[in-house]
C-alpha cells in the first residue's frame, strides 16, 4: 500500500513542480506546454482577427471565456489532479509484470531520430482518431464528447474544450499506442506534441484554410467545420473525425466536405437545453436518464 501511496504523491508532487516551473520559466523554452500554450494560442486569435472565415463572428465570441477556461483546465489542471492515479496503474503493471515491451509490435529506438518521430505521430494519431470514433458511435460515450461539440461558435480556444472524462478515455489508449513501439517514446516527443496542438488549434479557428492537396493528409479548419455540423449525412453518427491528419476519415470512407462557406449551423439536437458553465458540464452524463 505504501508504494501505491508514494507513487501517487510522487507522481502528483512532481507534476504541479514542473507546472509551476513552467509557470517561472525554469523549464527549457521547447518544452514550456504553459508559455508555448499561451503564445500559440495568442499567435492563433491573431490570424482569426486578421483574416476571419466568418466575418460577422465577434472578436469575442460565444462562450470564448469558457473555452479558454477549458484549455488550461484540461492541459494543466486536470493533469495534476490525475497524474498520481496514471503512476498508480503503472505500479500496478509492474507488479503484474505488464511492462511497456509487453504489448510491442516494433522497436523505433534505433531508427533516425526523424523516423521515429514521423511514426511516433501517426502512430499517436491513428489511436486518437480510433478513439474519437468511439465517443461518436457508443451512447455512454457521446454524453462526454456533447460538451465539445455543444459549441455554437468556432474559434481556436474550442480545441480544447471537452468533458475531463476525455482525459480518461484517450491517455490509457494513448498509452497502449506508445506500448506498441515497444515503449519507447522519443526524447523529442515534445515536437510532435506542440505541432498537433497547433493543428488541433487551427482546425478549430476562425479561419479558411484546405491546405490544396495537403487535404488529404491534413486535417483543416473547413473539413472539421463539419465534424461539428448540426446536420449529418443520413444514417452517419459522425464524420471527419480527424484530429492531425485526415488521412484516416480519407481511407475508411468518413470524410464529408460539401462546400466550404463556413456558414453551417454546428452543434447537436437538443443543445439548446445543454448546460451553459463549466461545472454543470462537468458533471453532464452521470446523471441518469441524460443521453
């Protein structure tokens, strides 16, 4: 029991330390999530005021306060929080002798650093687009995934507005995609980290951008526009459901672009009555009888 305990508040101890010396700047600038964050998200809302998509939409938008909340709570906050229970389970492994080569598929360690980091990322991102069609597809998991797409506004801070359960249910996998490469995760991984968050960021912005033929690669703000479209295509639960790379909605036929206007109407049946502020959002699909 005692090691459990230690792992936990090791793990809990050593998270708010590094956030806080983020915060200070005591951690190297490449690797500064809080700063990087910050100035990414600032650089961002520049280029939605600069050149907006939808040009009667405010500066301000609908609930932009909220989604800024959103993205520190769920980046920094909730990390904390849950970062001794992720040391827990991994104490857990090892004491079932579950180690991170248990699971491998391949070794990258070897590879050129470049190499590893290009598999690293699609590899990361293969498991989050799997993972984003189960929050569509099952019930129990759609009522988490409604905060995020209970936006009626688009703009960059939506990126990472979204029920903490999320956290919950992408990390194990994200962990299991990191098991597969014989658990090895590359000493620059901080790189593929800040480029999908600048995707994911941009994707969610006030801006036009397709990237030409790049399209089919790269996930954009038009195509997932329609991710969050009130109207799907008859009998589909969901489309574009890309995070970095549209490669998959592509190859497993999920892809849907029918025009690129901007001006679609985006949310879900029923969202008029959904909840308005953080804390009734947080608690949205415990309740019985919430679908």
């Amino acid at each position: 029991m005692n090691n459990y305990l230690d792992a936990f508040k090791n793990a809990f101890l050593g998270t708010v330390d590094w956030t806080w010396k983020s915060i200070i700047f005591e951690v190297p600038y490449y690797t500064n999530y809080f700063w990087g964050l910050i100035v990414l998200s600032l650089a961002v809302w520049l280029l939605e005021i600069s050149f907006p998509w939808r040009k009667n939409q405010a500066i301000i938008r609908k609930d932009f306060w909220l989604d800024s909340f959103y993205m520190f709570f769920n980046f920094f906050i909730f990390s904390i929080i849950i970062s001794g229970f992720y040391q827990v389970m991994s104490v857990t492994f090892e004491a079932f002798n579950i180690g991170s080569k248990s699971l491998a598929i391949m070794d990258i360690s070897k590879w050129a650093a470049g190499l590893q980091l290009l598999v690293f990322f699609i590899i990361l991102d293969f498991v989050q687009w799997f993972t984003h069609v189960l929050l569509h597809r099952y019930p129990f998991l759609w009522k988490f995934h409604k905060v995020h797409h209970s936006v009626k506004e688009m703009g960059f801070a939506a990126h990472l507005r979204y029920h903490w359960m999320e956290n919950v249910f992408y990390k194990p996998l994200k962990t299991f995609g990191v098991m597969i490469l014989g658990g090895f995760e590359p000493e620059q991984a901080y790189i593929v980290h800040f480029i999908a968050i600048t995707i994911g960021h941009l994707n969610h912005a006030n801006i036009k951008i397709t990237w030409g033929p790049l399209k089919f690669l790269v996930n954009n703000p038009v195509m997932h526009l329609y991710h969050h479209a009130y109207t799907l295509p008859e009998g589909k639960f969901g489309v574009n459901y890309g995070i970095s790379l549209s490669l998959w909605d592509y190859l497993f036929k999920t892809s849907y672009v029918p025009e690129d206007s901007g001006t679609i109407e985006i949310g879900f049946e029923g969202d008029d009555k959904f909840p308005q502020d953080f804390i009734s959002q947080s608690i949205y699909g415990f309740k019985k009888g919430q679908r």
